[in-house]
C-alpha cells in the first residue's frame, strides 16, 4: 500500500498503459477507444479565454463537441463509462461572494466558460438518464510541475516562476489587488482520483476544487520572487504596469474556494500550502 499526496492510502496495481493517438473532437476517436475504457478523465480542452471569444465556433467544436461525440458513443453502444470532467471555477462569472461553494450561481461572461458550462450541462444530462456516470471537477487556478501551457493567459504563476529563475522582472497589472485560489497540480489529482473512487457519492454534480486560501496577486508574485532568490541569490523586481485595454473583465475577479462538500463526501484535502506548491515548482523548473 501507498500513499497519495494527500495522505489517502492507494492500492497498489499493475496498470496496463496503452497509447493512442486521435483527435477527440472526431466521433471516429471514441467509438475506436471507448469499449475499452472504465474511467474517463476528461482534461482536453482549448484554454484560451480571448481565442474563445475571437473565434466562438472553432471553441465549440473543441470545447463542446468532444464531450457530446463521448456521450453519444455511450448512448449508441450502451456502455457506462465514469466521465470525470474538468471544469474551471470561472464558470460562474464574477463571484458575489467568497469564498465560492456550488450553491452559487453560474454567470458566465467569456465563451470559453460558456462552452465549459454547456459540456456540463451535457454530462449532467446523459447521467440523468443512467446513460453514464461522471462528475466535475472546477478547478481554481492550477499550477506546478508540468508541460508550459499554450495559452498565454493560462499557466501564469509558472510563467513568473521560470522569469524569475530567468533573473527577468515580474509584471503585475496595477496594484494586483485581485485574489486568486492557488491549487497545486499533485491536490488536483488526488481530487480526480478520489472523485472516481467516490463516485457513487459525487455522480451527477459538480463540486468547487481549490485550496481555500485567498492570495493577492502582488502577494503571490512578491513570493515568488522571494522563494526564487533563495535558489539563484539574486532577487527580481515585481514591476506594476497597467491593465492593457483587451484585458477581459474575468480577469478582474476576486475567487476562494470553498471545497467542504468534495471534502466530506472523498476525504479530500489540499495538502500544499502556496510556499510548497511554489518551492516544489522552482524545484521541477530548475531541474528540467
């Protein structure tokens, strides 16, 4: 037996890895692989805020479709996967109040968070009818080690970390007021694994994944240039420079999580504070 970073004990199993390339956004992939598949860990996705709303259409087809194109290939050859969706916390818009739970309201103001939420909706559906079952993960901002994102407006905390590994200044739009939800990359898989060990109690919802801790952005990259120093022994500057006129109103939003509900039906916790997630992060970075 083991132990998964969130201290729950694993069984140990041989697992049976098999790779196979196809484009998700075809029917043709998920009738090829889906007979074969128990849990479903649904993480593909464009990410990318301002190409959603540049190109609402192409978003669709790689944000909505690949999840209906799965649903219908359970539906048509009447099998029952666990779909373990990811979804993000900006769902529901600018939050009314913090920290966040699923009893609030789902406002979105990007395409990006609206096509999120019709593939939601979607899941919630086919389960509904007993076609499948499944649940969703909304996560807060996810960091840590890891391939460097395609979006240049996702990743952003790793983006600081390896400029200030760089010695590079890290930039702050205005005064970085803002709050955000930090969670680190090994508690969001601890939560996805738990949720399919737990799916008889989590089916059929959505539950708010963070680490219930509020951090400024100027705190968060203050720290990071802290933390950085530490292994370089040179300090980079946190420069404010002002909000571009494109920036998305999304941007602007204040978010804590509040994950007790995931918490009392898995176990669940987050184990990483934002100093270790960050000290483990500069870590993998220097090292690869």
């Amino acid at each position: 037996m083991d132990l998964n970073p969130a201290g729950h004990l694993l069984q140990e199993v041989a697992a049976r890895i098999i790779d196979v390339q196809g484009d998700v956004g075809k029917e043709g992939t998920w009738v090829k692989i889906l007979d074969q598949i128990d849990i479903v860990f649904h993480f593909a996705a464009q990410t990318s805020v301002y190409r959603a709303n540049g190109n609402p259409v192409d978003d669709f087809n790689i944000n909505v479709l690949p999840m209906l194109y799965c649903l219908e290939t359970c539906r048509k050859k009447g099998i029952k996967p666990v779909i373990l969706f990811s979804g993000t916390a900006t769902e529901i818009g600018m939050p009314v109040h913090l920290p966040v739970d699923e009893r609030h309201a789902d406002r979105p103001i990007t395409v990006y968070d609206l096509h999120k939420l019709m593939s939601e909706n979607y899941l919630k559906y086919y389960i509904s009818q007993d076609m499948v079952k499944g649940t969703i993960l909304r996560l807060a901002n996810v960091y840590g080690p890891g391939p460097r994102s395609s979006s240049a407006d996702r990743g952003v905390l790793n983006a600081m970390i390896r400029k200030a590994l760089k010695g590079e200044e890290i930039t702050v739009y205005g005064q970085g007021e803002y709050i955000r939800d930090y969670i680190y990359v090994s508690d969001v898989a601890a939560a996805f694994l738990l949720a399919g060990s737990h799916i008889h109690d989590v089916n059929g919802r959505h539950f708010v994944i963070g680490s219930g801790q509020g951090h400024t952005l100027s705190e968060t990259f203050h720290l990071i240039a802290d933390r950085a120093a530490l292994v370089t022994g040179r300090k980079v500057k946190v420069v404010s420079v002002e909000e571009p006129a494109t920036l998305s109103p999304i941007e602007r939003r204040s978010f804590i999580a509040d994950s007790g509900t995931f918490t009392e039906l898995t176990g669940w916790e987050a184990e990483y504070s934002l100093t270790e997630g960050i000290d483990a992060t500069i870590k993998f970075i220097s090292n690869s």
